[in-house]
C-alpha cells in the first residue's frame, strides 16, 4: 500500500514568492491534515479537513496561506506571498476518520526555505 | 489548552542501555496518547498509542510505554537499545473535548553509540 505522497521534498524560494505544496493521501482515508514543522519543535496543525470539508482551520494564518481539498483526495497547500519566517518543514499526514485513537499517517514532508 | 512536556531534548546512550524517555501532558480529560518515530531521512511513523484498556503499552521493535494518569505521563521505555533506535522521538496527545486535535511535543533527540 502507498503512503502519502507529497511534493515537492524541497523547495527555495526568494521572499514574497508564492509557493504551492501537493499532498496525495492514503487512499480511502478521508481525514487529511497539514502541519508546520519548525527545526527543533514538534508538528502544529495548520488544517484538517473531512473529505472536501476544511473542519479546522484556526491556526491556519490566513492572510498569505490557503489550502484546498477538491474531490476530497489530493490536497494543496499555497503560501502567498512567503515571509523568512515560513522556512520551515511543511508535513501532510492522513487517516480514516478524526476518531481520537486512529493513526495518523505523514508523508515524507516538503522543506520550504525562503531566502 | 492542551500541552505536552517532553523534558529530554538530546539523549546519548551506547548500545544495550535501557532507555527512559519522558513525557508529560497538560489535560485533565480522557486523552488518547501516542509515540511517533522519526528514523534519519524518513518520515513520522506510529511507535505505539494508547486509547483505554491496559495502561502498559507494547508497540514496534521492543518499545513500550506506560500510561500513568495520575502523573499526567506517558513515558517510553525500551530496555536494550540498539544502534538503529537512532531517532527523533515525538509524544503526542489528544482528547475529545478538543475535536481530537493531535498535540505534539518538541521531540527527544536519540543517538546510540555501537
């Protein structure tokens, strides 16, 4: 079975780019997440969504990010315009359901660098 | 708001040592708890989790964990330790009053030396 897939692994880019991130999920999971990985910290979630639906989006800075899930499958995350501050490791993860005790699969992650 | 403690960030041990890491939440609810992993060049995956049942928990490559509720900790524990346990170890945790939103600590370094 496939894991999640994402791309790019890597990405540079110059301040007030924008940049985009791909995430295709296991398939038949239908909870789709996307979390900030900052060196030497843990994963935070920027985004949940249920099938289409974004269920959680409150830490999701929504002035230069956005997020969409069409057909409920394949997810993109975009930053416009990036800022410094947003280099950092950017993980998409799935699962079944939201359910408390399921696991949550990641993918490899995307690592932003913004110069 | 949910927390999660994990006080070791950078732990060294040489093969065969036995292996305590600790972790600590901040709920006072029902939580499930889990143990991500985080080998070199590759991506989270589950260690081991709690939901109810046996607080002793036994997950992948001889690591375990124990539920203690009233110390608020989930510490991980593997009594021989070998050169490819080498990771990033993560606790997280979640909880039903917060929409199962999974809380992650800053992760334990782990170097074995062989």
């Amino acid at each position: 079975e496939a894991g999640v897939v994402q791309s790019p692994r890597y990405k540079i880019i110059e301040k007030k780019q924008p940049v985009a991130f791909w995430c295709n999920p296991i398939s038949g999971h239908n909870t789709l997440y996307w979390y900030l990985q900052n060196l030497g910290q843990g994963p935070e979630l920027l985004i949940r969504y249920e099938n289409e639906e974004a269920v959680d989006d409150s830490q999701l800075p929504k002035d230069r990010f956005s997020a969409e899930r069409l057909k409920g499958v394949d997810s993109t995350l975009k930053i416009q315009p990036a800022e410094l501050g947003d280099s950092a490791v950017y993980l998409c993860a799935s699962s079944l359901t939201p359910a408390g005790g399921e696991t949550q699969y990641f993918g490899p992650g995307t690592r932003l660098l913004v110069l | 708001a949910q927390s999660v403690s994990q006080h070791n960030h950078h732990v060294i041990l040489s093969e065969a040592a036995s292996l305590e890491l600790g972790c600590n939440y901040s709920y006072g609810g029902t939580v499930n708890l889990f143990w991500y992993v985080q080998y070199p060049g590759q991506h989270l995956q589950l260690l081991l989790k709690y939901f109810s049942g046996d607080p002793l928990v036994k997950g992948i490559k001889g690591f375990e964990a124990e539920f203690i509720k009233s110390k608020f900790s989930f510490n991980l524990r593997k009594p021989s330790v070998q050169w490819s346990d080498t990771a990033e170890y993560f606790c997280a945790v979640n909880a039903p009053d917060s929409s199962y939103k999974l809380i992650f600590g800053s992760g334990t370094r782990l170097l074995v030396r062989p």
